[in-house]
C-alpha cells in the first residue's frame, strides 16, 4: 500500500482507490454491486481525448453489462442540464451512476442523481442540508467518482455547485447524502491536462487546503482535517511546478492527484472562507483555481491581523519559509510566481474595477460565510472590508 493510500485511508466519508491497480477495483465494485446498467456522466470530449473513456470500457469489458453515457455536461454545469441529466436517469433506469471527469461533470451528477432519486428538483437542494433535514434515516444510493483533474475535490465532498443562469451566479448544494462512497483517483488520467489546466486546479486544491487550514475556528470538526491539508499544501509545493513543466511526470502526477483529494477532504469538515465567498459569480471571467489562489494573499493580510491566524500561519514555515506570518504570505506569494500565475486579477481583462464593487456588496450578504472567515468580517463593514481585500487583490 503506498503512503498516499494510507493518508487516504483516514477520511470516513469515502472509500478511496488509488492507482492504476484501481481499474480492477472497479469492475470488481461493479461486480459485488450486481449491477446490470451503468449510467456514465463525463464532459463533452476530454474523456474521449483523453483516451479514459475506452480505458473504462475496457475495464469493465468482462462484466454483463449495459453502460449508457451522457456527455452534454458544459464546463460550468447550469440547472437546466441538470434537469436534462435527471430526464436521461429516468429514462435509463440506471443500477449505478458513475462520473467521469473534472469537478464538472462529478458536481452536476451529483445533483442530478439526488434530484433523480428524490423526484425534486435541484432547486430544492440549495443550501445547507436541504433534504437530510427532511429526511433524517433515508439514504440515498451515490455517485461512483472517476476525477479527471486534480483540483475540486468533488470526488470527496457534499458539494455540487451548478450555475443558476436566470440570476448569473453559482448555487451550491451542501449535502452529506451526495458525498461518494467510492472514488477511483487514478492519476494517470490527469495526465493529458495542458499545462494551463493543471496549474488552475492544482491552485483550486492549494486553496482548499490553506483556506481550510487557516480556519482556526473549526478545528473540532475532525481531528485530522490540519493534518490533511498539511499534506496536501507540501504536496502541492514540492510537486506541482513538476506538473506543470511535464505532464508526464507519473511521481508528480500521483503527488498532486493525492494533494486534490485530500484538499476535499478539508473542505468537508472545515470551511473555504474568504477567497471561495468572493469568486463565486466569477464564473465564465477567470478559471475558478486562479481567482480563488490570487484572492488568498490579500485575504490572508487580513486574517493574520487575528492572533490565532498568526500562530496558525507559523505552522507553515517549514512549506513556505519566512520568520513571521507576512513572510511566509510573502514566500506564498512566490510560489504562485513560481507556478506561472499572473500577479494581480487586473491582468484578466473581464475582472473589472465596477465588477469588484459589485462583489463586495454582493458578498456582503452571505452573512453565514463572512461568520465562518479565519477571522470573522463583521457585516456592517462588510462592504468596506471585501473592497479593500479586492482592491489589492486587483492591484498585486
């Protein structure tokens, strides 16, 4: 058993297979299951490029059994192809639901095997536990996940965040009966993802890791949720610039593939904060992976003006080397120069000063996110505090 495995192990949530020895592990999966039809979600063409669509096939070549696909799932996953995704489940009548691919089409399949099963609709779901409050003792079957990218994490979470086009934002589902009980995290099927893609979601999963990490405020929420994200973010330092410069890089193909997963694991015991709040409706403007690394800085200068952020902060010399919190945000801050990602959001040209503003009003209104910040923004200087955070975020 590897060392990623075993850190793996530790999460209760998720049964985890890593590896290319995961193939077979599926098809035996499929096999205790007694499953006869297989609905397969994926993205519209990364998982036929990318040649893991035939590899799954010829995983479960041997097995009796009838896989259906659909492949429609856009980039950012919108309410009304969740609807079409849940008319194609009940026009399939799947025994499992696998997904196939990067944060997208896991998070949209999620949503769209809840509403399947529920008979409601997404928009139900939105928020916190929406159906468990319901429905304490029911559980529901889950989705089977495949990641195709090492950034979201979804393979590991309660979340699906699906675009809500009416209003021009992102919605999030939170929902404990949508984690996966089984994920495949092979990570030779991140290795095709150009450089541009790995350096997004290697940055996403960097971000779930010290955003939660930071959060001092929800350590009881399981014990070993800082040593996760301790592993992750050294992970990430030591091997993501490896995998940027070559895709083919197996050691740092399975280091990053391992920092992604247990990045969602953070998150789904302590919560994103500030960074994640102000990039939500960001979507279609600038990769997720990318606002949400270069919104961290100046949110960090923020919280380390905490005591118990700044102590926190120290924890991460040995990763990021400095002999006081603002330099070891300094050293952070070379790392994602080192990575290749711009300096300051002003460099993405539909990230505007009005749309700034905008944001930090908006955001100001999500009053249960700026309580769970590292440091808490009171609500009536909201505005005035996520503009200043935004502004020098905009003027790195």
């Amino acid at each position: 058993m590897s060392n990623y495995q075993e850190i793996l192990n530790t999460y209760p949530d998720t049964t985890f297979v890593f590896g290319c020895g995961a193939w077979e592990q599926l098809e035996l999966l499929l096999r205790d299951l007694g499953a006869k039809k297989v609905a397969v979600f994926t993205g519209r063409s990364s998982a036929d490029k990318t040649g893991a669509w035939a590899r799954l096939l010829k995983a479960v070549d041997l097995l009796d059994l009838n896989i259906v696909r659909f492949k429609d799932i856009e980039a950012e996953p919108c309410i009304e192809t969740i609807e079409r995704m849940t008319q194609f489940l009940n026009q399939e009548n799947p025994d499992e639901v696998i997904a196939l691919g990067g944060g997208s089409p896991m998070d949209a399949a999620k949503a769209a095997y809840l509403e399947y099963q529920t008979g409601g609709s997404v928009n139900d779901f939105f928020g916190v536990n929406q159906y468990t409050k319901k429905h304490k003792d029911e559980k529901l079957k889950k989705v089977i996940c495949l990641p195709m990218t090492s950034g979201t994490g979804s393979e590991a979470t309660p979340y699906s965040n699906i675009v809500d086009n009416n209003l021009k934002v992102k919605k999030l589902v939170v929902e404990p009966q949508i984690i996966p009980e089984y994920s495949f995290v092979i990570p030779e099927l991140a290795a095709s993802m150009p450089p541009s893609v790995t350096r997004a979601t290697g940055c996403d999963a960097l971000a779930h890791s010290l955003e939660g990490f930071l959060n001092i405020r929800q350590d009881h929420n399981h014990p070993k949720a800082n040593e996760w994200a301790l592993e992750s973010i050294r992970l990430i330092k030591k091997f993501l610039p490896r995998a940027i410069k070559d895709g083919s890089d197996t050691e740092a193909r399975a280091a990053v593939s391992t920092a992604a997963t247990l990045g969602g694991m953070v998150i789904r015991y302590k919560s994103t904060g500030l960074p994640h709040l102000c990039s939500f409706s960001w979507f279609g403007r600038i990769e997720h992976g990318l606002a949400v690394t270069l919104l961290l800085p100046s949110c960090w200068d923020y919280y380390i003006t905490s005591d118990g952020v700044r102590e926190r902060t120290m924890q991460l010399k040995e990763i990021f080397p400095g002999e006081t919190p603002e330099e070891i945000v300094a050293s952070y801050r070379e790392f994602l120069a080192e990575c290749g990602v711009p300096r300051g959001l002003k460099t993405f040209g539909d990230i505007t000063p009005e749309l700034l503003e905008l944001t930090a009003e908006s955001a100001g209104q999500n009053k249960m996110k700026l309580d769970l910040a590292p440091k808490p923004v009171p609500l009536e200087h909201s505005k005035e505090i996520l503009m200043d955070i935004l502004t020098r975020a905009y003027n790195e």
